[in-house]
C-alpha cells in the first residue's frame, strides 16, 4: 500500500482544469466526445480488426502494427518496441510528472464458439479476455488525452503491452525500461459482473499472486493384472492430489484465502498397463507473498514425500522461465481515493462500486512492486437491463459489450489527467505494500 499525504483532490485547483473548465465540466466532456457517433465508431472499428486477428503472447506484431498507425494518425509519439511488440506512447509535455496507463494486447488459445460477423479469422486463438477491447479503450484515451495535450501538465505515458496471459509481459516491459521514471500507473479490465457505466475496484489488495507447477512422479510399469510387481505411479499421483489439499484446509489461516488446484493429470494410454510415470499439474494462489512463497515450499515438499511413501520419486518444475510467477496485486490507497473522486465526478458516487479481491491473478502486479503508485481497477460492460452476467473471460463463448467502452475511454483520460493536475503540488509518495 502506497503510504503518504495528500492534497484533498476536492479542493485542489489545478492549472489543467483553471485553464479550461471545472473539474467536472473536463470530466464530463471526456465522456461526451467518447460517446460522440465517430468517435465511438472509429473506436469499435479498430476493437473488431483486432478481434478477428487474434495474436497469443510475444505474437502481437500486427496489433503492434495497427497500433503504431492509429498512434501515427493522432500524431503521437511513441517508441517500439519494449518486450518484443511493446509500444509506448506519450502525449503532454514530455516531462514530470508522468502518470502511465497501461492496456495489454495477447489474445488467448481459445476456439471462438461465438458466431458473428467478426468472429476470429485464426483458428484455435480468441480474444476472449477482452484485451482487443482494452487496446481499443487506451487508443480512445490516447486520442482524447492528444485532443487536450495543450493543457496536461506533464506526461502521461500510453503502455501498450504484450503477453499479459502468463508470459509476464509487464516484467519485461519494466525490465526494458519502459516506465522509468514514472511515479503512477493505472491499469483496467473490462468486467461483465457489473453494469455499464460503472466502475469497481478496492484500496489495498485486489488479485491474488499466482504460480504454477509440474511433476512427474516416477514408478515402475508394467501389466495391471500383477501390480504387486510394478511401483504405482497413479496410486502415488492419487495420492499428492489428496495431500495437495490438506495445504489449504489444515495448514492455512481460514481467513487468510489460498488455493492450490491440480488441474493436469497424465499417464498411460492402457486400460491394463501401469504406466512408469505420470504427469500432474496446477496452480496455487495467494494474497500475501509470505502465505504464497510457503505454499510453493509445501507443495514441493508434499509431492516428493508423498511420491516417496509410494516407493515413487517426483520432480517438480514451478516453469518460472516460461511461466513467471505473479506477485498479489496492491492497489495504493491513496490512488483509490483518486479513484473515487474521479470516477464519481465522471459516472456519480453510486456507480463507484466496492469490489471484493479476486483469486485471480494479473501481471499488472509487476508494476505495483516497482513503481512509487498503481492502482488497477474495472469497468462494468452488463446491459444494465439483464440480470445475468455475460460469460465468463476465457470462455470460448466471452463476448465484448462493445457499449462499455466509451466508459473505460473517459475513466482512464480523466485519471491521467485529474492526476497530473495536482502531482506538482502532491509530495511523492513512499513505495510501501500492505497484503491480506
């Protein structure tokens, strides 16, 4: 949690908003020139070419292509790459105080099982996280922010990044260089739990920290019928499964909230041979890094002495190379509070909704470990009519409400900008994390 005193954003005046309107007259035409017929067109446009050319981690070549152009258009500066296809683009002064706002671009190995005009052209790959809509939502921004760069002051940097979708993208963008010397970050999902035109996220943590794991547990095979001469690497699998979930049930705090789920399981291809070795693995999560750091060290243990009971032997791989663990994501408490005061002046105080953490996990969480503030948060896209949610993200059948984005373009402009206005004035706050 990001520590710190700050001028009250409800009093603070800042040169941007003197210059041009009140707080509220900016914020609002924000919304109105997203909603505008064009704008809205142009915006949904670029969101269905992105969608029909799906792209998986590190891949993003022609959505980096596509994203330079549009940049290009509006005339803004940008430099590329960072992390193979990433793009950042930078529009106000070019000096402090920079604020950054961050939209990932990799789509997903999904089948597309939606049936529409703009169904993906690629087999076996799908938007179906949302990401083309995020991309679509930060060139809007971009474009709004570019409209009024006269009067920012300062910098607000456009982080377009790849690979969100377990390839640790942000990790590399950061490594990279490509927000030094930034002193904030916002980063936002498109969510269909909750209603058009609102938003939702909490102060402190948000999503959880995320790892995976592999093992192979070694036995000896040999024909079902005479087990007594084999060593059963399924029995031995069966149970580390069993085992795997006493770590949360019998080890863990009840009110500190982890998970550990084996969700691969492979061995023989014989109804009546034992196999020499089989393959299991997973995920385990949790909200501080101290329960998630004891949960890997348990897990490893857990799997090679239980494979050890079973006369077997196991090897465990956390596949930290191709697959980079997640830390929890933080949400500093004092941009909450910005949060707040922006999203309500933009939408009311009643559409700026509480969300609960989620055990799902974010690589936007590299940002929050290295950088002074970060704060990531989403913007409902539920016909407000329907009381059912759309399917959930990485369904083959996920859907974009593509009326939502107009919200997600004006949110994101009025927080780089709201920010900037009194960054000057506000002292640096202190990197500090607090965790559940």
């Amino acid at each position: 949690m990001v520590s710190g005193k700050w001028v009250s954003a409800a009093v603070l005046l800042s040169v941007f908003f003197v210059a041009v309107g009140s707080e509220e007259e900016i914020i609002s035409r924000f919304l109105e020139r997203a909603k505008e017929k064009d704008f809205l067109e142009w915006m949904v446009g670029v969101r269905r070419k992105i969608h029909e050319n799906p792209e998986l981690g590190y891949e993003e070549f022609e959505t980096s292509e596509l994203i330079r152009a549009e940049l290009d258009a509006m005339g803004v500066s940008y430099k590329h790459p960072f992390a193979v296809t990433g793009i950042v683009g930078s529009v106000g002064t070019g000096g402090p105080p920079r604020v950054a706002l961050r939209a990932d671009m990799d789509a997903l190995a999904v089948q597309e099982g939606v049936e529409w005009e703009h169904k993906s052209k690629v087999p076996g790959k799908m938007h179906a996280c949302g990401h083309d809509g995020h991309v679509a939502m930060l060139l809007g921004a971009a474009k709004i922010l570019q409209e009024n760069h006269e009067n920012l002051q300062g910098t607000v940097l456009l982080v377009f990044q790849p690979a969100e979708e377990g390839g640790g993208g942000a990790k590399k963008m950061i490594e990279e260089g490509a927000v030094d010397d930034v002193e904030a970050i916002f980063g936002c999902h498109l969510d269909g739990e909750y209603p058009i035109g609102t938003v939702s996220s909490r102060a402190g943590p948000i999503m959880a920290a995320s790892g995976f794991f592999e093992a192979v547990i070694s036995g000896k095979g040999g024909h079902a019928a005479i087990p007594q001469h084999t060593i059963d690497p399924i029995l031995a699998a069966s149970n580390v499964i069993v085992s795997l979930q006493h770590l949360v049930s019998r080890e863990a705090d009840p009110l500190d909230s982890q998970v550990v789920t084996v969700a691969k399981f492979q061995g023989g291809d014989a109804f009546n041979v034992i196999p020499d070795s089989v393959t299991i693995g997973g995920t385990f999560r949790a909200f501080s890094k101290k329960s998630f750091h004891m949960l890997k060290q348990r897990i490893e243990e857990v799997i090679k002495g239980q494979a050890a009971v079973q006369r077997c032997s196991a090897t465990v791989n956390f596949m930290e190379n191709d697959r980079p663990a997640f830390l929890p994501m933080v949400n500093s408490q004092a941009l909450h509070r910005h949060f707040t005061t922006v999203g309500s002046q933009l939408l009311g105080a009643d559409h700026v909704l509480d969300r609960p953490p989620v055990m799902g996990a974010e690589d936007f969480a590299f940002f929050s470990e290295v950088m002074p503030a970060a704060f990531y948060y989403f913007v409902g896209m539920r016909n407000a009519s329907s009381t059912a949610a759309r399917p959930q993200a990485h369904s083959p059948l996920f859907r974009i409400n593509e009326d939502a984005l107009p919200y997600g373009v004006a949110i994101q402009a009025a927080l780089a900008a709201h920010y900037l206005g009194g960054a000057a004035t506000r002292p640096l706050t202190e990197l500090t994390h607090d965790e559940l």
